[in-house]
C-alpha cells in the first residue's frame, strides 16, 4: 500500500524464493515505480541483483523472501529480507572468468549507500538506497542524505539498524 499524501510511498510484496520469484520482484518494483512516476532504471538494477542474492544465498525452501520500497523525502530505499541470517552478503572480487559473484560490486557502484540489517532472527534484509532527483514543482520534507539510521554498529559504514515501520493505509473494519 502506499500514502502518498504524507510524502511516504511504500510497496510490501512476499515472492517466492526462486528465480522467477527474483525476475518478478524486478518486475514489480519497475511497474510501482513507473506508478510513483520515478525514474526505475538504476532502481531495477538494484532490486534484481539483491532478489537474486536472496534466491541464490538467503534461500531456505518453504521461506519466501520480501521486497519492500519506500520513498521518503528524496531517497528511495530498497530492501530484500530473506530467511538466512546467518549468511551476511560481501562484496567480493570474482576471478575474471567467473560468472557470478560481481552482485554487491554492481550495488555498490549503483547506490549511494548499502548495507545489510540483521533480525529479527533468523532473518536479513539487504537494503539499497538512491537518492531521487528533485521533481519540478514538488516540495520536498527538507531531508538531506539517506533515511534516518541511528548509530552504525561495529566498523560497517553500511550496517545500520531497522528503520521503523512506516504507516500504511488499511481498508476495512
């Protein structure tokens, strides 16, 4: 659900641990984005290589992973939870002739800020942020760099804590 009147947009969508689980979450975050009317180009990049981590190293079968989006101010943040937390993401050098193993180097080149959110156990989610261009005729909340984090643990500049739940339109009653 999103709310858009409060300058907070967010997506929450459960996919499967597998593949066309990963190419769905690219898929969806690009078709929510283009609905936001937000560049996706650098966005869809980023969603499915850390969907494609999470189906390839956070898979545990019967455990769907999560795809969240928030937009707040100018930063769009992107997260991917998945059930093994006990497998923390590094960005690596792959030997030349690898064919896998240059995910975290292509996040990290893509987004402004990376990191990885432990918990609650046994879950970890791996968030990505990118700051939004401003939009003509749109003022923005006065924000500047990323979402609030809080103190960074241990030596990580990319490790921060949990945001806090965003509010979310419900219907019903």
């Amino acid at each position: 659900m999103s709310d858009v009147n409060q300058g907070i947009r967010n997506f929450s969508v459960l996919l499967s641990p597998t593949p066309r689980g990963a190419r769905l979450a690219r898929l969806l975050a690009t078709e929510q984005l283009r609905s936001w009317e937000l560049p996706f180009e650098t966005a869809q990049h980023l969603v499915a290589e850390l969907a494609a981590n999470a189906v390839t190293h956070g898979r545990v079968p019967g455990r769907d992973f999560r795809l969240t989006l928030y937009v707040v101010g100018g930063t769009l943040r992107i997260e991917v939870t998945d059930t093994r937390g006990d497998r923390r993401p590094r960005a690596g050098r792959a030997a030349p002739d690898a064919e896998s193993g240059r995910g975290l180097l292509l996040v990290e080149a893509l987004a402004d800020r990376w990191g990885v959110t432990e918990g609650p156990r046994p879950r970890k989610t791996v968030w990505a942020e990118v700051a939004l261009p401003p939009r003509p005729g749109i003022s923005c909340c006065g924000v500047v760099g990323g979402l609030p984090q809080g103190p960074t643990r241990g030596k990580n500049p990319h490790q921060a804590p949990p945001l806090p739940p965003v509010p979310t339109a419900h219907s019903g009653g």
